[in-house]
C-alpha cells in the first residue's frame, strides 16, 4: 500500500504578507544599483510620452483660444477678383466694423543702404484692421502713418535683410513708398509666412496708381467683420453664407480657422506620436532586458529562499514588488523630466507655429503617464520573473542544474497582453485602430525578419563553417550556434533599435531632401509672370542681352466653367447627389495652349489636347477628373472672358507639379486660344549672382508691373527653415536614441551571464586572455553588424513606403548618415562586449568551477 503526503501551505495574499514585503525591502536596499538599466528604460519612455503629449494638449488648447485673434476678425469673405457691387452693397447694409484688404505678389525695389529688388506679397490695407489679436510694429504708430500718405510697412525679416532705416524708400510698381516701420506680428501674417512670403504693407487708396493691377495679375480681396456678440456673428454667418457662395467667394470663420489650424498642426501631433510610440515600446524592450538580466543575478538567492522553505510564488512577489515599487519610481521621475521638457519646445517650435505658446502642466498626461507606467512595469517585468517561480531548491548545490519548465497560464496571458499592448497603445495615440493595426502589423514584421534573420545567419554558419580558419575565428563564429546561444536574441533587441532609428532618420531625409532634388531636376531656375503681350518680345530680348537662355514661354489665358456634361454650375452646386466638388466648378482656371507636352507631363491614359472637326480636345491633370466627376469624352463648357467655349477631354495628364512650374491643371491645343485676353510666363536659368541682381534691377526699371520668382532664393530659404526643422527633429528623437542605447546594452550585459561559464572554462584548458577577448569581440561584431545590416533594410524598406504612401514625396534617403548608424551600432556592441569581457577575464577559473562541486 503506497500513501501520498501532501503539505498545504496556508496561502496569503501577497499584499498582506509581510514576510515578502520584508524580504523586498532589505533585498532591493542593497541591490537598487542593479535596476539601473530599468529606471533608466522607464524615465526616458515615459518623459517622451508626458512631453510630447502635454505638448500637444496645450497645442490644442491654444489654438481654441488664439482662432479669433489669428483671423483678426469675427467673419472674413475672400475672393479672387474684385467683390461685385451687388455684394459690396450687401456689406455695406450688415451692422458692423468692417475692413477691406487686397494683396498680390509683386516685385519691390529696395532703396536702402542694401539695395535689391526682391519678390513680395503685397498688402493693401483699408479701415481699422485687426480687430482682434496683436499688431506689433516699430514705431508703434507705422499703421496710422501708412494711412495718411505714400508711406509703407515692412515685415521684420525683411527690413533687416535690406538694412531698411527710416529715411529709406521703396519702389512698388510706378510709386515710391517712403518707410514708415516695421511689422513684427500682424494677424495673417508675421512669423514662419514673413519666412517665404515676406509682406509690405501700404494704404489700399495707393494701389491701382502703383500699376501693379493690370489683366491677368492674382489679386486676393478680403473683406474683415466685427459684430458686437457672438449672436450678431451667426445670424451674419448664417445670412452671408448662401449669398458668398452664390458668387463663388470663399468664407472664413473663428470654428474654421481652429479647424485648418488644427489640420495644420495634424502631422506635427502624427511626427510626435510616432516618436512617442517607438521611444515608448523600445523603454518596454529595456524593461524586459533589465528585470531579465536582474533575474539572472539573483537566481542563486532565490534557490536558496526556496531551500528555506518559501513558494514559488513567494519568490516571485518578492520581486514582483520591487519591480512595481521601482517602476513607479521611475514613473514618476520620467513624468517630472517629461514636463520640465515640455517647457523647453516652445523656444525651438515658436518660429513653425502661429501662436503665442503658453504652456501649463496638462493633468490627463500625467494621469497617462502614471497609468502606461504601471502597466509597462507589470507587463514587462512579469514575463522574466515568471521563471522565478521554477528555481530548483537544488541550484544552490549545482549551479549549472536547471530542470526549470516556466510555461505557465500567467506567462501565456502576460505574452498575449504584451502582444496586444503595442496595438492598443498605437491606436490609442492615433486615434485609429487603422493606424494602430499598421504599426503592430510593422512590428510584427520588423520581429519576424530579424528572428529569420538570426535563424538564417546560424544555418549558414553551421553549414559552411570554415574549418581551416584559426582558433579564434572558429570559437567566435562557433558562438553564434552554440547551446543556450544569444544570437536570435541579440540580434532581434539590436536589430529593433536600429530599424526604428533609421525608420527616423529616412523619414528626415525624405522630406529635407526634397528641396534639393527639386532645384536639381528644374531646368529653370527663375521665373518671370505677368508679362503683357507688348511686353514679350521687349522681356525676350533684356533676357538675351543679359546673356540668359529664354527656356520657356507660356502663354496663360483666365477662365472659369460654365457647363460640365451639359449641366450648369448653378445646377451642379444644387445637386448634393453628385460626386462634382463646388469648388472645382467655382474656382478660377489659368489654362495654357499648345501641341505637346512638357518635360513635368506625362500621358496617363487617352491622348494628347489636338483640334479636330472643329472640336476642340483638351487635356486634365490626373485627379482633377475626379473632383469634376470627368472621363475621356466627356463635355466642358469654359467661359472664355465671356465667350463660351465647349471642349472635350482627350486625355489625363500625369503632371509633376514640382519640376519646371509652370503646370496647368488644363492644356488646350494650339490655333484656338491665341486671340484671347492673356499674360506670358518666361522661365530661365541663372547661375551667377551679380547677374541675377543686375537683371532683376533693369526689369523692374523697364517693366515694373511684371513679378519675377527666384527658385535660388526660395531655395536657400526653405534649405534653412528645414535645418531648423531638421534641429528640432532631432531633438524630439533623441528620446528614441536614448533608449534604444538602453535597450542595446542591456541586450549585451545580458548575454554575458550565458558565457560566462564557458569563457572560464576555455581558461581552464588553456585559452589566452587575448584569445577569449579576440572571440568574445569577434562574436559581437558578428551580431552588431547583421543586426545593424537587417534593421537598416526594414527601415529602408519602411521608409520607402512611408515616402510613396504617406508622405507622397521622392524616396531619397541619406545613405552616408545610414552607414554612419550602422557603424555606430557595430562600435557601440563592441564597446558594451569589450566592457563585459573584462569582468570575464577577471574572474578566476576556480572561483566558477568551485561552485559545480
């Protein structure tokens, strides 16, 4: 008869055992050093996420608060023409303040201490504009002195570039505007435009004797209203929006300007987000490599509490706690450093952002930040202390017995949980489960190529082991397939970190460059707009004699639709069945004519605009048959300048509107438009700087209506707004840098309680200190460079996709700054292997084999 001897033990809830918490207490007093790694993964996850997330709450709440002052008004009608008397009368019949504004691009000639002729946005000014927010000039009286004679206002900016004094002037069009100061901050204007589009400002009563306002010129009007309460606003809003629309005008309130503020600022929140998201999953990654490595360091403590007679689960809370208590430590430390971050963007976003940036501390973050702690922290410590709970009584007498079988239920739901946290923490940021699925999807795929990767790399080794190399070379690359070998491991924690930094760093180059490789492709560099037909053969020959080649000459003749299909506008904007945009229909076209295409134009589908039977056929730019709900056959009637014209699609272009503008959205044929009312654009190239100057100063002398683009300058411009962009980039990725060095030594620092034992073993029978150094550093570079090489082609891969599909820009990444990565990881394993090494070395052979005995 066999009998069967069961001990029950009395089981305590873990937090009313004090024992556990006693053991906690006095194991982690000593032993806090030893979580360095951990705190730090968590400080530098967390503070992303606070400051980036604080950030973008005050962002928002900014925006609702500054709208009314960015417009400068309660209700602002725009057009692109002149307002129609009809409509003007309804203006004056509507109880308010009311301000008028003109503006179009025109040269200016600087007479200053720093002459030059320069294109600028022209603002002509009428009443008491702004009514809301601030106007900042000096002198603090420039705007009542621009009201009161041929004076003019200049942005910031551009009063320093030229040297402007008070005792300057400025030529617009036939009038000299004597200076009255500058513009520092003006609603609709100032900051990051005055960058591209620098203003000046004079009294709209000088406009139409400047000259500048001929046929053909893109004149803005703008009408500002001020009403007494927010009621008065929306019985106006609500009786001007029909009639504005009628007219085919455009209509901006306070609630839209938050709107396309807020679709303004929409890649910005999208950018820091995804910093947020993958400093925040590479600090969960340092989490699991810290607790694990933790773990491994106290397996001999454990072996021996259990000796003693405490559970599995004893031995597990014990550490559980400190990893809980430690973790909200670090918590809060990233939540205080991710607020004081906070306070240091505005100085570098200040310049990109319209708005005067006042910050606070945003609770919800906080309350985010405490809650994503504490969750990384159960996560992400409880899948490597789970093994905890197998430790055999029996290591404390043979170190190297392991009979440990850790599959557990808690290992499966914890697994499963840290599956589905990056999906749920993604969609949660994002606010779409669509972009939340696409990253874990990325993830997914990013784990499975390094893994197949790690797996590949042995299979070769093992198969094509050269056998004939030295001692040294075959135990280093023999490591790579060893038992208990770190190499899927490493390469996929290493791999990780370098494909979401290079993912960053691609990104980065992909739209920095662009600005480069467009002035590369363009065959001109200058362009010359609003020439009149008397004027052409006159621009053609100044630019020959400035020894300059006369690439391109457009004709561009102005039209609006009348007919699509044999409907009329007025009836398509009362049909909201139709798939046809009102703005499309409402908008006015510049169209151009002539028999082929140009070097930015491709044939997508159909033919190209010709002239047969006496019907016309033209030409539509690919996507705009979508927005007029057209295809190949179908009917356009234009209003030529009051003769309709019925014409018939040909073909759809593939236009690249980036690469020697002009491009029309429209080309008719040759031999139908050439009597029509229309201006000229020359393009040319210019190389030389003292030739540019000198151009441009006799053009403007000669033909002062006529406004000349320099692609060079524009350039140089935004070649320097996206070194700042660049700064504040990498600024904001420093947190993914910073923990994915985290993650890396924690990887290595790993590996080495796994070779710890051989290393002295292979001391034991012989094996030099340089040997074992040459190997050990050998093996490294073998993981730092594969893992590197792997996560640089995801991120290549990555990057290339998020160029076509979600930038929509030219693929042109910086591979020089991709090697540089690649290196850098290859010298970083090296160093933390190097730094590991050393603690081998110093270990005596006897000291590991004594605890075999």
């Amino acid at each position: 008869m066999e009998y069967i001897i069961k001990i029950k033990r009395k089981k305590t809830h873990p937090l009313k055992d004090k024992w556990v918490w006693k053991m906690a207490y006095k194991d982690a007093r000593k032993n806090f050093g030893r979580l360095f790694l951990f705190v730090l993964s968590i400080v530098i996850g967390i503070a992303a996420l606070v400051s980036i997330n604080s950030f973008n709450i005050n962002l928002k709440r900014n925006i609702d608060d500054q709208a009314k002052e960015l417009l400068g008004a309660d209700l602002v009608v725009e057009a692109n023409s002149a307002f129609e008397e009809a409509l003007v009368d309804t203006f004056d019949s509507i109880p308010s303040q009311q301000a008028s504004q003109a503006s179009l691009a025109s040269m200016a000639m600087f007479m200053t201490s720093s002459p030059g002729t320069r294109l600028v946005r022209v603002v002509a000014l009428e009443g008491d504009f702004p009514f809301y927010g601030d106007l900042e000039t000096s002198p603090s009286d420039a705007m009542q002195r621009i009201k009161s004679g041929r004076y003019i206002m200049v942005d910031k900016n551009l009063a320093s570039h030229y040297d402007v004094s008070s005792e300057d002037s400025i030529k617009l069009g036939t009038v000299t505007f004597k200076i009255a100061g500058e513009v520092s901050q003006i609603p609709g204007g100032g900051g990051i435009r005055s960058t591209f589009t620098p203003s000046v400002y004079i009294s709209k009563q000088y406009l139409d004797s400047t000259g500048l306002v001929q046929y053909g010129s893109r004149v803005r009007y703008s009408q500002f209203f001020k009403f007494n309460s927010e009621k008065e606003t929306a019985e106006a809003e609500a009786y001007l929006k029909p009639i504005i629309r009628q007219y085919g005008h455009s209509f901006d309130t306070v609630q839209e300007k938050k709107e396309s503020l807020g679709k303004g600022v929409q890649n910005l929140y999208r950018f820091f987000n995804l910093l947020a998201f993958i400093a925040l999953i590479l600090g969960c990654i340092g989490v699991a490599s810290s607790v694990h490595i933790y773990v491994k360091e106290k397996r001999a403590s454990v072996a021996v509490l259990r000796c003693i007679g405490a559970s599995g689960w004893q031995a597990f809370n014990i550490f559980f706690i400190q990893s809980i208590v430690v973790g909200m430590i670090g918590t809060v430390l990233g939540i205080v450093l991710g607020v004081s971050i906070q306070f240091a963007l505005p100085p570098l976003l200040q310049e990109f952002i319209p708005l005067d940036l006042s910050l606070q501390i945003a609770w919800e973050s906080v309350a985010e930040g405490l809650v994503l702690g504490f969750i990384i922290t159960v996560l992400f410590s409880a899948l490597p202390l789970n093994a905890v709970r197998f430790v055999p009584p029996l290591s404390v007498l043979r170190s190297g017995f392991s009979r440990e079988n850790s599959a557990s239920r808690l290992r499966w739901v914890v697994v499963v949980c840290i599956l589905l946290f990056p999906f749920a923490f993604a969609s949660y940021q994002s606010g779409s489960f669509l972009i939340g699925g696409a990253f874990f999807l990325g993830l997914l795929v990013a784990f499975a190529s390094l893994a197949g990767m790690a797996h590949l790399l042995m299979k070769l080794v093992r198969k094509y082991f050269p056998s004939g190399w030295g001692f040294v070379w075959r135990q280093s690359l023999a490591n790579l397939f060893r038992p208990n070998n770190q190499t899927s491991v490493l390469i996929v924690v290493i791999g990780l970190g370098v494909f979401m930094i290079a993912t960053l760093n691609i990104a980065q180059s992909n739209l920095l460059n662009q600005v480069e490789f467009v002035g590369q492709e363009n065959q001109s560099n200058t362009i010359l707009f609003d020439i009149q037909p008397p004027q052409r053969e006159e621009v053609i020959k100044l630019t020959k004699e400035h020894d300059l080649p006369v690439q391109q000459v457009v004709p561009i003749v102005t039209c609006r639709i009348s007919e699509v299909n044999g409907r009329t506008v007025a009836e398509i904007k009362n049909d909201t069945t139709d798939n046809i945009r009102n703005w499309a229909v409402n908008r006015e076209y510049r169209v151009t004519y002539r028999d082929s295409l140009s070097s930015a134009e491709e044939i997508k589908e159909g033919s190209p605009q010709h002239f047969s039977n006496d019907s016309i056929y033209v030409t539509i730019s690919e996507g705009m048959q979508d927005d007029l709900n057209v295809k190949i056959g179908d009917t356009i009637v234009f209003d030529i300048q009051g003769i309709p014209m019925k014409t018939y699609i040909s073909g759809i272009r593939d236009v690249e509107w980036q690469k020697d503008p002009p491009n029309f959205i429209f080309v008719f044929p040759a031999g139908v438009l050439e009597e029509a009312p229309q201006t000229y654009v020359l393009t040319t190239r210019v190389e030389d700087d003292g030739k540019a100057n000198a151009f441009q100063r006799e053009l403007v002398t000669m033909f002062p209506n006529i406004s000349l683009i320099d692609l060079r300058l524009i350039l140089a411009t935004i070649d320097e707004f996206f070194g700042k962009v660049s700064f504040v980039i990498q600024f904001m990725a420093l947190f993914s840098i910073l923990t994915g060095l985290v993650v890396l030594a924690g990887a290595v620092i790993n590996s080495k309680y796994l070779r710890l034992k051989e290393n002295v073993l292979l001391r034991t029978i012989g094996a030099a200190q340089k040997q074992i150094v040459g190997m050990t550093l050998l093996e490294y570079a073998y993981l730092g460079f594969f893992a590197g090489l792997v996560g640089l082609l995801l991120a290549v891969a990555s990057g290339w996709l998020l160029a076509l599909y979600f930038f929509k820009v030219v693929f042109l990444p910086n591979f020089l700054e991709l090697l540089y990565i690649w290196i850098g990881v290859i010298v970083l394993t090296l160093l933390v292997g190097w730094f590991n090494t050393r603690d081998v070395i110093n270990k005596s052979p006897l000291e590991v084999l004594r605890k075999e005995a």
